[in-house]
C-alpha cells in the first residue's frame, strides 16, 4: 500500500509499504477515506521527532520510521475476534488514543487520554492515517451515521480537541470568550464556542489572512491583530462593565498569546492553556492572583468524547467542515500539503488528503 512516512524533520517520503496484516482478536482494519494534517504533524515535520518516539514506546513498542495521520476516518474491511463496536462495511471515524484499558491509575477511572503509557495512531503505533489501509484496536472505532460526510468523520478529532477545550472553561449560553489563535484549532474552538451558546466570540491572530477565514466562517466573530490592536483593551471595551471576557482560551502555544489571554480575561474568569508551548513561559503570576482567575490545562480529550462530537457535527450544530480550505491526494502531501501549511503567508487553514 502507499503511505506517508516521516523518516526525520523535513524527510517525508509516500513509500510503498506492506499493508497492515489480516486483524487479530479486538482490532479493526479500515481502509483509510480522508485525513487531516495536523498542527502536530507540522511540528514533526519541521523539527522532529519530538511525540514520535526514538526508543521502543513503553506501550507499542513503536519508534523510528512512522506513518503519520491520526485526524482520520474510513470504512471498515474486517474485524478481529471479539469486536462488536463495528462491523466490515461500516463507516468510523479514528480516535487515535492507544493506551491500557486498565491497570495504572488514570486508566483505571476512565481517565484513557491522561494514562502514563498514552500512545497515539500516527506518531507512536504501527498504523497512521497517511496510508491506505490502518490497523487500530476496536475502541479506536466510532460508527458515523449517514449524515457525517467522510470528510466530516476526519475532523473529529481536532474537534474534540476544541470542544474540550471549551468545557474545561466552563463556556455557556451567553458566555464572552476569547480564542487566541486563528489556526485550525482555534477556528474550531469558536465553533464549539457558539455551539456551546458563547454570546460574544473574539478571535486574536498576527495573519491577517487568517482572521479573514474567522469572519469568513463567523460574520460575528470580533478580530484582532496584536501587531495593530490592544487585545485586551479592545475586549474590555467590549464586555459588560467593561471587565473583559468570562473565558480566554490559547490555541497557539506562544507565551505572547497566553498573556493576552490572561490581560482580557475578566476577574475570576477562566483561561485555558490549549497549545502546546515548546519552552518555559513566563507570566505575571501576580495577575493570576489579583484577578482570581482560573488557569488550566486541556490535554486531548476524554475518549468518551466520540459519541458527543459526531452529533455536534452531523447535527449541522457545530460545522466542522468549515475550516477546510483545500483537499489534496497522497503523493501531493509533502508539496501542497506540508509545505502550504508551514508557508508564513497563511494562505491554508485546514487541508484533507483524499485517499481514495
């Protein structure tokens, strides 16, 4: 089969491949429909690895040479023994958490995506979304219904990604929220924030071209460029009393972006780290606690999530589908795939590869 594989930063190659081997007891083999490339991807490609382990993972054993992909969905071809979560023909979408099911203490209560050995399709298991064909474990299957397009059944993930990010800020009807970010993420943020009934959505973003995709999906949404614009005035001016917004959350993982966040969000409110942030960042702790805000962090997404996210989408109450801005094939990946994302100009939000 063909697939996408990192070998290191800037060295990815569509490579022919043995396919995945008949399932065993408890796994599924899907063949691969759509795929995203992630945020998490770019960051392999430009400087890895960094999630793609260079020893054996504790858990899989997986290491070295990777197929990529873990925003993706597809049919089933065959199950193994003991599956019933789904059956050949049936469309699923991936959630690419591989973990214990039990047996350490986070795995134990449910808590899947904070176990210690937490893996992942796509950076640390034998399969990826980048290929034909994947092998994953029956609870990385969800069964769409007829109304989730195959495209949607890809964006599941990094929208589970941003509706977490929401419920960890407690966002409800009527709430003021600012996302900082204006890449897949934090678009999707806003859309899990106006699906959670947030009454005033700010988005802030140094691409100009970016914050026009914002108003483009969101003709409500209020942009904001740092390089021209006060964030935290503009929203202060903005909200009732003038306080700033209930909940501030950072999709970027950049330090400047995180003290934005904290400057426009109101006493007592919430902000939530969702970026990942490559280095130590600084901040004004004596603001955390002159403002009695609540800080926190939003890793992944529970894995029970699935279930939730799919009706948001196919309900048509949270639009995914919005922030695709171009669909691609597998040996066109690297070029105008990667490459268009990493571009400085911003041009591309989200790009699926079809792989049909």
């Amino acid at each position: 089969m063909r697939a996408l594989r990192f070998h290191a930063a800037k060295d990815l190659r569509v490579e022919d491949v043995a396919r995945p081997e008949q399932p065993g007891p408890g796994q599924v083999l899907v063949r691969n429909r759509f795929v995203g490339i992630c945020g998490t991807d770019l960051h392999e490609y430009s400087y890895g690895p960094i999630f793609i382990p260079k020893e054996p993972h504790p858990f899989t054993g997986a290491h070295g040479t990777q197929i990529l992909g873990h925003e993706f969905g597809g049919v089933v071809e065959a199950v193994g023994a003991g599956v019933s979560a789904a059956k050949p023909g049936d469309r699923v979408s991936i959630q690419p958490l591989v973990m214990p099911r039990s047996g350490d203490y986070f795995s134990d209560r449910g808590l899947f995506h904070l176990s210690p050995d937490l893996a992942l399709v796509g950076l640390s298991w034998h399969s990826g979304g980048m290929a034909e064909w994947a092998l994953v474990n029956d609870y990385n299957v969800a069964v769409v219904p007829e109304e989730l397009t195959d495209e949607d059944a890809a964006l599941v993930e990094p929208t589970a990604v941003a509706v977490y990010a929401c419920d960890r800020g407690g966002v409800s009807a009527g709430s003021s929220v600012l996302v900082t970010g204006a890449g897949p993420i934090g678009a999707l943020t806003l859309l899990a924030a106006k699906a959670a009934g947030a009454a005033q959505l700010f988005v802030s973003d140094l691409n100009d071209t970016r914050l026009g995709f914002m108003r483009e999906m969101l003709p409500e949404v209020v942009t904001l460029n740092p390089k021209r614009d006060d964030v935290g005035a503009a929203i202060r001016s903005a909200t009732e009393g003038n306080v700033g917004c209930d909940v501030a959350i950072e999709c970027v993982g950049n330090e400047h972006a995180l003290k934005a966040c904290l400057d426009a969000v109101r006493k007592q409110g919430v902000v939530v780290q969702t970026g990942l942030h490559p280095h130590e960042n600084p901040l004004d702790w004596f603001s955390v606690t002159f403002k009695d805000v609540d800080i926190r962090g939003s890793w992944a997404y529970p894995t029970h999530y699935w279930p939730r996210v799919i009706r948001m989408i196919a309900s048509g109450l949270l639009p995914a589908s919005k922030v695709v801005t171009k669909r691609i094939r597998l040996d066109e990946a690297v070029s105008e795939g990667f490459d268009a994302l990493i571009d400085p100009a911003g041009t591309q939000l989200k790009i699926l590869i079809d792989l049909s």
